[in-house]
C-alpha cells in the first residue's frame, strides 16, 4: 500500500486597515508598546465591542477573490482560553457560522518543464481579532522575564483554511505564493511574513493510499500541526522535515500523536508544544456583545465589480497576447503596481506611435522595467511606487529606439539620465547630442578607417571566418562611442568587404 503526504493550510492574514477589529485604536507598525491600546481590547469590564465596516469589506472582497460563497449572514463567536497575551481570556472570532465557505483558488505547478494547473479547495474563510505579542528577555537564571506588548491584540485578521487536497511541499508552497499574490493584487494586505501580516499554520499526515474496483481512495492519518514558520524557506524546511519524521516513525511501526509542533529553524526539526486542541476545549458559544453579521447582496455585488483582474488570469492573458517568456512574467506579475506600469506604457505607446510589432514592442518595454528600471528602484531601496520614470516618458524612448535614434546602449543611458534629472527623453538627445548614427555616409567613412586599420581581421573575414565580422563592428562602435546604428552599420560592414 501506498502513502502520500496529505497537507492542509490554515492561513492568518492581517486586513489593511487603519484600526481595529472591534475599537478605534491604530493598528500602525512599529510604535512604542502599549501605545495602540484601549478599554476595548484590553478586555476591560464594562466595554462593548463595534465591528470594523473596512474589515469586513475588505474580508468580503478576499473571500469573493478565492471563489467563496459568501454568506449574508454570520455569527461572531468567543474562543475561550487563557493565554497571557490574549487579555480578555478569549478571542472574538467565528465558528459555526463563518463569513464564507466553499471556494478554490487555482495554482501553477511544473510537470516535467511544462506548466499544469490544479484547484486548491478552501473550506472556509472567516473574521477574528489576533493577539498580542510576547516578548521574551532570557538572560541569568534569576533575570528571565517575559513582557507583553498589547498593541497587536485586537487587530483585525482574516483566516483561511484550505481543505486538505495539497499533497506535497511544491503544491503547499505554490497555493500559499498564489494566495500572497492575490491578496497584494486585491489590495486587503501587505502580506509581509517578517511583520507577521502573514502567518502560516500547517496541518501535515500521511495518508494511506487504497485502491480498489472504484479507483484510489485516501485513508487519512493522524495529523499534527507546525506553527512558528516565518518565511517560505521555513515553511518549505519545516513541511519536508515533517513529512519525513511521520514517515519513519509509521515505517517503523509505531504510531503518530495528534500535537502541535514548533518548527526551530536554528536546529532545523519540529519539537513538540502541546497536544492538539479539539474544537470543544474551546468552548465556544456565540458573542453576547455582537448581533450576527448581516450583509445585502448588493453589498456583496459592489465588491464583486472592484476586483480587479487577478494574477494567474493576468499571466494567462500576457502570454497570450505578448507571447513574454515566462521568466518576464512572473517579475511583471509579481506586483499589481508593476503589471500596471507596464501595460500603461504599451497602452501609451500603441496609441501615439506606430514602429515595431505589439509583441516586439512589450518584450521591449519588459526588459527596460526588468533590467534597468527594478535596477535602479532595488539601488536606492525604493518600491515600485516610488518610480521616476513616467510612463509617457518610458514610451518615448522605446519611440526613439524603433526610430533609430537610439541603440540599446544609448537607449539605457538616457533612461538612466531621466531617472535622474525627469527630464523627457527627447529633451536629454537633444541638449547632449547623444543619438545613433543611422547617416550611411558617415557610417561609411568610419567602415573604411576601421577596414585599413584592421586589415589582418580582414583577411581572416575573407578566409572564411566569419566571425571576424564582430571583431571590426566593435572597432567601429568604439570609434563611435557606441552611437553607430548596429543593425545598418553590420549590413553596410558585410556589403564592403563581400566585395
């Protein structure tokens, strides 16, 4: 009999919103300890809780992204238990009656070098408030103290909890990287795993697989659950590691215990936390300070028509339209602010200029985002955002180089001289005198020195070895400071010296 591993994903994600779930506090990063605080999310007697409009519209438009169904009506819940960064003793979240079920976000996987794709199944998506953060001094024995930073408690969070369809680390791997990508594009998080915005818990068993006269069925195993995963180098270690462990512990008769397990990522292992909670030591029961959750469908319709076009729809549709590579893809995808940029530009430049074929001219204006431009964003450590280069000025200078006044060496260094000074492109050819040669008089002229200064490379040409050629149009380009055009000047090369 056959195993596979069976993998399911409980994601936390941190809303973009400007105060918290059920008060008015800040949620700003960063920030003194205990600044964001108030009677309401500190539990305080007396107090009554008021839900967030902008998380729940931001909620709404995530679970509508993932293909949910959202429900119009839900019930807040508490989770009660004792933790002492949790100062309530519960949390408000949502149980039986979550905000929406049932939905599947599609992920992009390789199958020997060609690309598949495969529907990840989510079971429910629903509203809760986090928790604050402990900090920990260890020092001597009798200096070890813990501290409680209560800013974080209270913030709005969203869960998402996959069903268990991953069944291996590239498929978990690819659904949460898919997930980031769409909840960045949708513009609910930042999802910045170091800030904690987005968090990870993984449910991991080996399931046995049976076969029989109805086809392969699982028979799912005992499963654990990993916290602490900061990263997706450390959810990708941490997946493997135990994957491997439930194996050989099966493989040598002996069973798997239902716990949590931290992943440490300085030893590299899990190290048991606490035997698993079932959902009835949480004793949920519905929140008395909160009426349930009611949402009009025309609510829910007005946010189905802001969604923008989401990422692997958007890599689709650039494939088929500007046939990029898929390397060119991905980095254009990688950011709603990038892909924007780009298809502006082509947008520009498609109804004020007319040179160059539409796939020509957006692997053009690809390469200057990819190479120069996130070249000189990641030097001075901006983001995307904060771009020089405007999008009108990015399509005259692709204009410039199809009309040759520009060779590709020419064509980064005004580029980069726009960055810097945001003049126009047109403004900096004239002001230095730095177009291309394209003047076949004057390229002759400098053909002819190159041929009486280079006759050994001549001869070599001429006995056949053709790739002298390249040897003299460098001559010819250093004699031109990299402004003759390259396309005439290696026509005109070739018609010379064949004669």
């Amino acid at each position: 009999m056959n195993s596979l591993p069976v993998i399911g994903l409980e994601v936390h994600v941190q809303l973009k919103t400007k105060t918290k779930m059920f008060c008015s506090c800040s949620v700003e990063f960063g920030v003194e300890p205990n600044k964001n605080i108030c009677p309401i999310c500190t539990g305080q007697p007396g107090v009554l809780p008021t839900v967030n409009k902008k998380a729940v519209e931001l909620a709404v438009k995530t679970a509508l992204a993932l293909n949910c169904k959202v429900h119009n009506e839900s019930v807040f819940a508490r989770k009660n238990y004792y933790y002492p960064d949790l100062p309530k003793n519960y949390q408000i979240s949502q149980y039986e009656s979550p905000l929406a079920t049932d939905g599947f976000v599609e992920i992009e996987l390789k199958k020997d070098s060609e690309k598949i794709y495969k529907k990840v199944y989510i079971k429910r998506v629903h509203i809760e408030e986090d928790a604050g953060k402990l900090l920990h001094a260890i020092g001597k024995e009798e200096l070890d103290y813990s501290l409680i930073d209560y800013n974080r408690a209270g913030t709005p969070l969203l869960e998402i909890v996959s069903q268990p369809c991953l069944y291996s680390v590239e498929e978990a791997i690819s659904y949460l990287v898919t997930l980031r990508d769409i909840l960045r594009f949708i513009d609910v998080s930042d999802c910045d795993l170091e800030k904690g915005t987005f968090r990870v818990d993984a449910n991991v068993s080996i399931a046995e697989v049976e076969n029989s006269c109805e086809g392969e069925k699982l028979k799912l195993g005992t499963k654990t659950e990993i916290k602490n995963m900061n990263s997706f180098k450390a959810i990708k270690e941490a997946l493997t590691y135990e994957i491997e462990r439930q194996r050989k512990i099966l493989t040598s008769g002996n069973k798997v215990v239902q716990e949590t397990r931290l992943w440490s990522e300085e030893l590299g292992v899990t190290k048991s936390m606490r035997t698993k909670e079932e959902a009835h030591d949480y004793r949920y029961f519905p929140e008395p300070d909160l009426l349930p959750l009611e949402i009009e469908e025309i609510f829910i319709e007005e946010i189905k028509k802001s969604l923008p076009e989401l990422p692997l729809q958007k890599k689709k549709r650039f494939k088929n339209i500007y046939n990029l590579p898929d390397s060119d893809i991905d980095i254009l995808v990688s950011e709603k602010v990038i892909a924007d940029y780009f298809e502006r530009v082509l947008t520009i430049y498609s109804q004020s200029y007319t040179q160059g074929d539409l796939k020509s001219v957006a692997k053009t204006i690809s390469n200057l985002i990819i190479t120069e431009i996130l070249g000189l964003i990641n030097q001075e450590g901006l983001t995307f955002d904060k771009n020089k280069i405007k999008e009108e000025y990015l399509a005259e200078l692709v204009k410039l180089y199809y009309d040759g006044v520009l060779s590709s060496k020419l064509l980064k260094e005004v580029l980069e001289e726009v960055w810097y000074t945001q003049k126009s492109p047109k403004e900096i050819v004239q002001q230095k005198g730095i177009s291309q040669i394209s003047d076949i008089d004057e390229l002759k002229k400098v053909i002819q020195e190159v041929i009486a200064e280079n006759q050994k490379v001549v001869d070599d040409y001429k006995s056949g070895k053709i790739q002298a050629i390249s040897a003299l149009i460098g001559q010819i380009m250093k004699k031109t400071k990299g402004k003759a055009n390259p396309q005439l000047t290696h026509q005109l090369l070739k018609d010379i010296l064949d004669k």
